[in-house]
C-alpha cells in the first residue's frame, strides 16, 4: 500500500472581501484519481480546493483556498507520504495589494497588479527523499506535448499527464502520460473515471511496484 497526496481543484486568490481571481476546475479528475487509487487499495489524501464535486469515502480530505494554504498543507501531508499526484489547478497569480475593503466602482477602469503565486508541484518536487515519487499534471492550448515534458523536467516530475483545455469543468478527459525519459506511456480517452484508471495504473507499474519489490 501507498500513500498518496493528490492536489485538487481551483484555488482562489482574493482581490478583495468579495472578489478573486479562480478558474474552472471542478475536481472532477482529483475525485476519480483518488478513488481509482482507493480501489487499488492506497491510502489517499486529498488537498482540495473550493469544489462541489465529491470526493469518495475513504479519502481524507483537507480544505483549503489559496494557492499557498494549498502548498502548505501539501507540504505537510507529502512529509509522510510515498508519492504526490497533483491534478489541482491552481491560480497561477495573486493581487499584489489585496484591499480590506470591498472596491466600488468609480467610472474609471481598474488596473490590477499581478504577482506569481509558489508552484506547488514544483516545490514538493525539489524536496522529494529517496523513493517519494511526483506525478503532475499539464494543461496547455498550444505545443500540449512539447510543453508538459519541459514542466516534467523543470518540476523535477517522475510522470507527467498532459491534457487540453477543454478538460476544464469537463466529465471526459483526453490525456498523454509521459515518463520521465520522454516515453509516451500512453494516450488515454473517456469519462475522467476511466482516465484515471488508466493513469493509476500506469503509476503502479511505473512508480509504486518497482519501490515496494525492494
């Protein structure tokens, strides 16, 4: 049995009390990730950001909301774990000033002073011990491919699945799982369920297995 950290969802980066920065993620991918790695009989806990999709029973499930509470908590829950997946879609930039009071409209346009929020993936891929293991996710519209093995690289990734926009708030998903030496896996299609399956089972044979047969 593994342990698993699965990041999932949007995360929302606040402009004021009211208002902030997020994207379409539904959690639909983490939710089938950690059932289909439930099924295989890992132990998973998922950070998840702000999603009405369930997640299944046997999980523990740990909320947060912005990009760093999410890091944090995947910081701390991967210190104990023997590998991340991180399907989340977090917000890539956060309001330089957020103001404690909601804006009100002047009549004059609003000009917004963005800062980068910490990758996550990255972060906890730099940190892995011996035999902690990363799998992340890239979502691109342009040079899907091309794109997703430069970010398995730069986020030290041992795996990488690759996948489209159109994937966002979506019940299907078309994915490419890539291993770390550039090697298409395998390209698989279908309802997220089937997909992740498919990923799980890639990850077993490429990640989990050669570890536990020391």
């Amino acid at each position: 049995m593994a342990r698993i950290v699965i990041t999932s969802g949007p995360t929302r980066q606040y402009l004021d009390p009211v208002r902030y920065l997020t994207n379409g993620s539904s959690g639909r991918m983490g939710a089938a990730l950690a059932k289909a790695a439930l099924d295989l009989g890992h132990s998973v806990t998922v950070i998840s950001g702000p999603v009405s999709a369930p997640y299944p029973d046997g999980a523990q499930v740990i909320d947060v909301v912005s990009t760093q509470e999410m890091l944090d908590a995947a910081e701390s829950a991967f210190e104990n774990a023997d590998g991340l997946i991180g399907a989340a879609a977090p917000c890539d930039y956060m309001p330089q000033h957020i103001e404690p009071q909601k804006m009100s409209k002047t009549g004059a346009g609003l000009q917004l002073s963005l800062i980068e929020t910490p990758d996550i993936v990255a972060t906890l891929g730099a940190k892995k011990k011996p035999g902690q293991w990363v799998v992340g996710f890239a979502l691109e519209t342009e040079d899907i491919r091309f794109r997703a093995i430069v970010k398995m690289s730069r986020k030290c990734c041992d795996m990488i699945v690759s996948n489209c926009a159109t994937a966002m708030n979506a019940e299907d998903n078309d994915v490419e799982v890539i291993a770390s030496d550039g090697t298409i896996l395998g390209q698989i299609s279908g309802p997220k369920t089937d997909v992740a399956r498919g990923i799980l089972a890639h990850i077993q044979s490429r990640l989990i297995a050669p570890i536990h047969s020391k």
